[in-house]
C-alpha cells in the first residue's frame, strides 16, 4: 500500500510539474525577445510589447516648432501597430511643456537585413488611421489649434467650432488633412518605412519623419536605428 501511495503522488507531482512549465510556456509567449532569434533576425513575434523611448531633442515639428519628443510604439499579436509621438516645447518631456501628439495606427512587416548590415532589418508600417490632438494646457490657451487651422485650412478638425480651450487635450481624426507643413497618412499615402535593431531588450528604430514611425514610400529609407525604445 505504501508503494501505491508513492507512486500516486510521484504522478500528481509530475502532473503539477507539466503544468507549471506550461503556464510558464503561455507567460513567455507574450513577452517579448530580448534580442533577434531565429537566424540572427527577429520576426513581428519577436517585438509584441508597448515600447517608449526617451525624452529627445529632435528636428522641430512642422506646426508648432516643438523641438522635443517621446516616442511610444505598441506592437500586437496579428501585427498590428499603434504609434504615438508626443512633442513638448522643451525638457523634460511633461506638464506644461505639451504641445501636440500624433497617433498612427495599422498594421505592420517584418523585413529581412539591409544589404550590408548583420543587425539592422527592414520594418514596414501600414497606415490605417490617424489623429492629431492639441496638448497644450488650458491654462497656455488655444494657440496650437489656431496653428494646426492655419496650416491645414479647412480640413483642420479646429476650424469647425474654432480655437478653444475646451478642445485642449482632445484627439481628432487626421487620416484625410491636408496641411502646408506636414504630410499626414491618407488613403493613399499610407506606407510607411523604417529600420529596426533587437538587443538586450531595446528595440531600436530608424529616425522618423514628424508623427509617424518612420518616413513615407517614395523617400529615402534611413540606413542606421537610432532611436532606442525600452
């Protein structure tokens, strides 16, 4: 009877075991990779994760002249993509500094190396929407509405009720505007191009262009990641 006994919880220990290593197996799916695995390359698995990057001095945005920015990506399971650009007037990145924010989302590939290069790898984004907000405090008024309606005229999403402070902090839809100063993704310029390192779990991307996750198809694609997302 004793040895009936042990070999029954010899069996529950391993049933407890299996499913331990199981859970375990489920966790490690949705974290992502450290760094590339499959081949010296990462694939759209490889990155499932919100990813934000540091507080940065940056080519000024085209509406408002805001010179800082923080990047957030957030890669999904199905590829899909949301991408956020938060711009301030100076550091840090915060409080009454905000200015405007862009959104982007879609759905985004996973390319091979860059001819000539062992780590940097071809990311390619799909632009399925957009949307711009005014982050200024309500406090600094609505000046960045008054500036994103006279560069983008009548299809500022402002220019219907006007400037206001009651606007301030709101995101409107921005997949159809057309602006003086900056290119926004529409139905038609939607693919978006960039670069990409994994690393000791930072993901690196390739400068972008104002608001987006990289430069637009038809410009030239950066060679080099340098913007670190942790």
């Amino acid at each position: 009877m004793m040895k009936v006994r042990t070999m029954n919880m010899r069996s529950g220990n391993l049933f407890v075991v299996a499913m331990l290593l199981s859970f375990s197996g489920c966790l490690k799916s949705n974290t992502a990779a450290t760094s590339a695995s499959s081949g010296g390359t990462f694939t759209a698995s490889d990155l499932v994760k919100s990813w934000v990057g540091n507080c940065q001095l940056t080519a000024a945005e085209p509406i408002t002249g805001a010179t800082y920015s923080r990047v957030t990506l957030t890669l999904s399971a199905g590829s899909n993509f949301d991408f956020y650009q938060d711009w301030y007037a100076g550091t840090p990145c915060g409080g009454g500094n905000a200015k405007i924010v862009y959104r982007v989302a879609g759905t985004y590939t996973v390319g091979g190396l860059i001819s000539g290069s062992s780590s940097v790898q071809d990311i390619q984004f799909t632009a399925t929407s957009s949307r711009l907000g005014d982050y200024e405090p309500v406090s600094a008024g609505a000046g960045v509405q008054t500036q994103v309606n006279t560069a983008c005229g009548g299809t500022s999403p402002y220019n219907v009720g006007g400037a206001s402070t009651s606007n301030n902090g709101i995101t409107y839809s921005s997949f159809m505007m057309s602006c003086s100063s900056i290119t926004l993704p529409n139905s038609s310029n939607r693919t978006i191009n960039n670069v990409a390192t994994l690393s000791g779990g930072v993901l690196t991307i390739g400068t972008n262009y104002a608001g987006i996750p990289g430069v637009f198809a038809g410009n030239a694609t950066p060679t080099s990641a340098s913007i670190a997302l942790y």
